[in-house]
C-alpha cells in the first residue's frame, strides 16, 4: 500500500481503522485522528500525538476509497485576510552596511498579536504572500537593536526533491522515517526600506546556530538539514551562498499532487545546508 503523510499502513491496520471508525459513529474526526494514533502510537518525537497528521492522512485515505469518515462538523474556517494597518507601514530607509548596525536580536514569535503582525508583514512585503503553515514551525521578527529589519519562517520540508535525496544519498524507507529531521526555510524577508549591505546572510549566520536549539526546546528533537527553494530568475540565492548553504539542483515545478508531467509551477533553485557534520549518517540511519 501507498505510504499517506510518510506511514505504511498494512492490510491489518487499515481494517483495524474501519472498524475503529465503525466502532464510533458519534465520534469527530479529530477524536477519531487522536483514537488512531494512540491505536497505532503514532507520535512525535517530543512523544504527542500525531493527530494532525492523522487527519490529513484519513481524509487522503477516504478520498483513495479506502475508508468513510463522519461527515464534518463543522465547515473548514476561513484564513483572515491580512489587509495593511499603519502598524505595518513602510518607515524610514536605512542602508548602513551590517557591521554598523546595532545587535541582531532574532525573536520567536509568539502570542496571537506577535502572530498576526507577522502574518500581516508577510502578506503586505512578501511576493509570495502568507499562507498558513501546518504541522511544526518556528517565525521569527529580526530586530537590529529596536528597529525591525526581517521576518524568518521554518517549517515541515518538501515530501520529496530528487536533487535532496540525491545529496542525502537516503532511500524511501529512510527519507520517509527521518525527514523531520530536515526543516524548510519557507520565508525570508528583508523589509523593502531596509537596504543594509550583508545583512541577510549575516541574519541566516544567526539563524543556523539558534533554530536547531529553539526547535529541540519546543518539539524535543533538533533537526540536522535545512533546505529552501529561491525563485529564478526573481532572486540569485547570494545571501545563502553567502552563508555557506549548498545548491544542489532545482526543483521539477511539479506540486505534491500535480497530475501532469510537465512544469506547471516556477522552477526554483534547492539550496541546503547541514546542521550536523555528520547529517547524512543521522539522516541514513
């Protein structure tokens, strides 16, 4: 059987599933998702309950014809809209080179206000724009002393990149077992009035040396590689090199699910860097 959210379910499991699901009908499907995973011990590396995961990989089974679900609740929320407030307003431009600027302080963001002011940055400056990241994930606010300079996002790494396993060196049952190990930098931005000559790869400098603490105290384990995607032509990818990240080749333009084998997405350059001398070993293992 196709592997769903990176776990094989055998024969037994999935019948074990269906009756489960059978077993309760008045029960949600988040509370099914978490009766699964206890079922299966399906958890993180901090020990919680991959519930999240869970759901998603149901709801890909059910559309596979391989199970029903209750009908949901509740329909799906909708994303706020993230519209420009004065909070986020351009101010006044600063070009001193890095070496002049004061501290870097790099902040997790944290608390609802911090969460949707980041957001609303992102969706106001970021050509990308904000969508929202599901599963683990760290933000950031960059702060040169009291003056705000940039916003950083990690989260869950691509599912599968040929130039990255090719580097890696790992197969599919090793990749699907340990690609929480590698972390994504989904968002990079430095905001438009902020024109200060090596200051992005100084803030990646930082960053390689605070994420994988910062991850190992909220999620329990510290991730080895990180990787992200830099848009061609729209972006060189200078500040990464400049940073000591590897580009190892580019992506297909092909999304997760896309049905066709022709590019249909931006081709984007993989750039990767490791957390640990010894990554692919961990990474193989």
């Amino acid at each position: 059987m196709k592997p769903y959210c990176g776990r094989h379910f055998t024969d037994d499991e999935l019948q074990a599933l269906c009756r489960l699901i059978e077993a309760h009908p008045g029960s949600s499907r988040a509370q099914l998702s978490r009766q699964v995973c206890e079922l299966f011990d399906w958890r993180k590396p901090n020990d919680e309950l991959k519930d999240m995961t869970c759901r998603v990989a149901m709801l890909r089974m059910q559309a596979d014809g391989l199970l029903t679900l209750p009908a949901a609740r509740r329909a799906a929320p909708r994303q706020p809209e993230y519209l420009p407030t004065h909070a986020t307003d351009p101010q006044p431009v600063l070009t001193q080179p890095v070496h002049e600027l004061p501290p870097l302080r790099l902040h997790q963001v944290v608390g609802s206000a911090n969460s949707r002011l980041w957001n609303e940055y992102i969706a106001r400056y970021h050509y990308l724009g904000h969508t929202p990241m599901a599963g683990s994930q760290s933000r950031y606010f960059v702060f040169a002393g009291e003056t705000l300079v940039a916003l950083l996002s990690f989260g869950a790494s691509a599912w599968k990149l040929a130039a990255r396993e090719q580097f890696i060196g790992w197969h599919d049952e090793q990749r699907q077992r340990n690609l929480q190990l590698v972390v994504n930098n989904a968002r990079f931005l430095i905001l438009p009035w902020i024109q200060c000559k090596g200051l992005a790869s100084k803030i990646l400098s930082l960053m390689q040396r605070k994420l994988p603490k910062d991850w190992l105290a909220r999620y329990g384990y510290r991730p080895v590689l990180l990787e992200t995607f830099v848009e061609t032509p729209r972006h060189r990818g200078t500040c990464y090199q400049a940073a000591n990240w590897i580009k190892v080749g580019q992506t297909a333009g092909r999304g997760k699910k896309c049905p066709t084998s022709k590019s249909i997405l931006p081709i984007k350059d993989i750039w990767l860097y490791p957390l640990h001398r010894a990554f692919r070993s961990v990474l193989c293992r």
